[in-house]
C-alpha cells in the first residue's frame, strides 16, 4: 500500500503532523521505534514511595548498568524510567574530551511523556537576533509570522500563563494561570523592587480550568510520572486521538527507520525500517516523507539515506548536516531556606510550575556588551514538608512528633 504520507515518530512535532494531514483528508502512516506506553501500567503518578520495592529511591545498580546517561536526568528514577531508554539496547559514542549526555524517550509520545511542559514564545530578539548584534544569521521568519502558529497551537493543548505585556517574551492564548507559592510571591516583590524584573508563574501546558473535553490538573505535581487524565499536553492523550479520530491514522510502534528511500528522479517514496522485537526488515512507500524523529534521529536518518545523487545523505550537498545541532545543557542553580515561611501547616495547593524570570540582558535598556545575548530564571519557592525528616535522629512517637513539628 502507498500511503499519502508517512511520519516517522509520534512526538510533540509527529503528533501535529499526523493531526493536520489526517484532518485535511490524507491517509497516514506513522511509524515509531519504541512501545506504546499504558497508563494502567507505566503511568506512576499516584503511586507512593511506600508502594514501591525500593521507596523511590531505586535500585541504583539496575539505573547503572541499563540507563547510565539517562539516570542523569532529575526525571528518570524509579518511578519514571520506563519512559526512558536502555542506554545498553541503544548505544552512541562521543570523544572524550566533548562528552554529550543524550537523554532519549523512545515510545509512543517520545518524551512528551516527562518532559517540564514550559511552553514560551520566541520573540524577534532570537529571530531577528543576529541584525542586533552581529553574530550568525537572523531566521528566515519573523515573530509576526509565527505568532498565528503559536496561537493555534496554544488554543488546542492548552497553556496557562499570565499575561504580562513583554516584549522579549510575548503573550500567548493562555488559560488563568496558576498561583505563584508563599517563596514565589516573596520573589516577586524582591526581585521586582532590586532589579525591575518581572516574576511570573511558568508557562506551561498544564489545564487550569477544563478545555477540550480533558479536566483541568489536580496539582499531584509529579507529570513526569505520566498524567491519568491527560491534564498536561502529551501527543497519546491529545494530537494522536485527534488524528486517528479521522479513521486515515495507521500507527505502528517498534519500528526503527534505517533512511529514506528514493526514486530514479532523486524524490523520497518512503522509508526502510527494522522491527526492534523481531529484526525483521521492512520497507513503507508514500507520496510525502516526513521526519519527526528527534533533531539528532532524523539527522541520523538523513545521513543514512546516501545514494549515488546524494553520497554524502540526503539534504546534505552543503556538508553541514549533522553540525552546530543545538540541545538542552545542564543547568547551575542555588537554593535556600526562608525561616519567614516556616510553618508545619502545609500549603492549601502545590502546583507543577515554578516562577519564571524572562530574558532581560541584551533587550531594552539592559545592555551587557560583554555578554551574547541572552538568558532567563526559572525558580520555585515549594514547601518541604517532610523532605526533612531524613536528618532527624530518633525513631517511635517523639521523631513522628519532631517531624510534624521541627520544621527547618
């Protein structure tokens, strides 16, 4: 069968895809190399410390042998690495002196499943980034044109955020956002008075108040957990039910693409894919080919895809596939205690959003001429209610009486 086009992974970008294409008629095959994930079994929000074999702390031995990069993350423990892959089962290599830690979730929903939800806005301070200091090339586009992509894409998932009039980072389609805590609206007046800056709550695509048929968050505050109501955007819960509701979405999980394949005339009629649970070796035509597979997947795929028209890959004429590819890098930060908010009561509500401190270097009247570019905050002021109780000597009546009581 020839299909009017084929995606290769079921992520935030392939999700979109197969929505917009089945939506407007078209007959589409989506193929992605892990398993689907059930909520009835991968899903752990809702389960305690106390329920599992090593009280989320894990069997540290098991994440070092199998998941050694991807233990790295704050979001892969024993609760959550399901949605993570087995480094063993799919390996790269790096020179020794450029380590590279690549974080990989290859299932149904990519890392869609465990990713922070921030959901922002670029403004012409990146697009058009380099007319205003020089450096690299401005983006072919402008805020201007992306912004009614932005507001369509925000009207469907649903993001909350407040609206706060700022350039560098422009307002979006947002749901009411969520409460900053007791430590965030401290942040706000300080940080506001001292420096002039804006603290606002995350923008994030967590349901505040019920959209689209999905209930609004419940605050459990663990969605790298997996969500049973579907109250944070995931392509499962959200994008591929939209697609497959056309009836024209054929998925199929467990299928590693190997490349494009192409025709005579130097044109992509589909793609070769292998089974991972039985090696078997498969080939998948269609009239469009589009690669959703991760920046660093579809490279791969890319340059995998040689042909005697294309011996370096294909779109690669210019050599540059595979360079200057840009990922998340680890992150420094500080923390502390505010005796101000010392209390045994606990807050009324947590939320699963911290504070968010936008870009102000570079823009406005906040010029560094020592710095490229720019930066924002993220902080949270949470509530520790017992995270303390491991320090505390003692055991029976009087430690469960320090614990409720003897907060730090």
């Amino acid at each position: 069968m020839v299909y009017d086009a084929v995606i290769v992974g079921s992520g935030a970008s392939g999700g979109w895809v197969a929505k917009e294409l089945t939506e407007r008629g078209m007959r589409v095959l989506m193929l992605e190399a892990g398993p689907p994930r059930l909520p009835t079994r991968d899903f752990t929000e809702h389960v305690w410390p106390y329920q599992v074999k090593y009280r989320g702390f894990g069997n540290r031995q098991a994440l070092l042998e199998l998941q050694p990069i991807q233990r790295l993350c704050y979001a892969c423990d024993e609760f959550s690495h399901q949605f993570f892959v087995d480094d063993h089962e799919n390996p790269y290599t790096f020179p020794a002196d450029k380590p590279f830690m690549w974080v990989r979730g290859r299932q149904v929903g990519g890392k869609t499943f465990c990713w922070a939800r921030e959901s922002y806005r670029y403004s012409d301070y990146e697009f058009r980034a380099a007319s205003r200091d020089g450096y690299g090339e401005d983006w072919p586009l402008s805020y201007k044109d992306l912004a009614p992509y932005y507001d369509k894409v925000e009207a469907f998932i649903g993001v909350s955020g407040s609206r706060e009039g700022l350039e560098q980072m422009p307002d979006g389609q947002f749901l009411p956002p969520m409460n900053l805590s007791c430590g965030g609206r401290l942040a706000r007046e300080v940080i506001g008075k001292k420096f002039g800056w804006v603290v606002m709550p995350d923008r994030v695509a967590n349901l505040t108040v019920e959209h689209r048929g999905r209930p609004a968050c419940h605050y459990c505050n663990e969605c790298q957990r997996g969500c049973y109501t579907a109250s944070y955007f995931n392509s499962p819960s959200v994008t591929l039910p939209a697609a497959a509701r056309t009836g024209r979405l054929t998925l199929v999980s467990d299928a590693v693409v190997s490349h494009v394949l192409m025709n005579a005339h130097g044109k992509a009629e589909g793609v070769y894919f292998v089974e991972r649970t039985t090696h078997a070796h498969r080939e998948a035509r269609a009239n469009v080919v589009v690669l959703a597979a991760s920046a660093l997947e579809s490279t791969r795929i890319l340059l995998n895809s040689r042909s005697s028209r294309f011996p370096a890959g294909l779109g690669n004429s210019s050599g540059q596939l595979g360079h200057y590819l840009m990922d998340h890098f680890t992150l420094e930060g500080a923390g502390g205690f505010l005796p101000q908010f010392k209390s045994s009561q606990r807050e009324p509500r947590g939320t699963p959003c911290g504070f968010l401190i936008p870009k102000y270097v570079n823009t406005g009247k906040f010029v560094n001429k020592n710095f490229l570019r720019g930066y924002r905050f993220d902080g949270d002021g949470s509530q520790e209610l017992y995270g303390h109780a491991f320090g505390l000597a003692g055991f029976g009546p009087d430690w469960r009486r320090k614990v409720r009581t003897e907060i730090p």
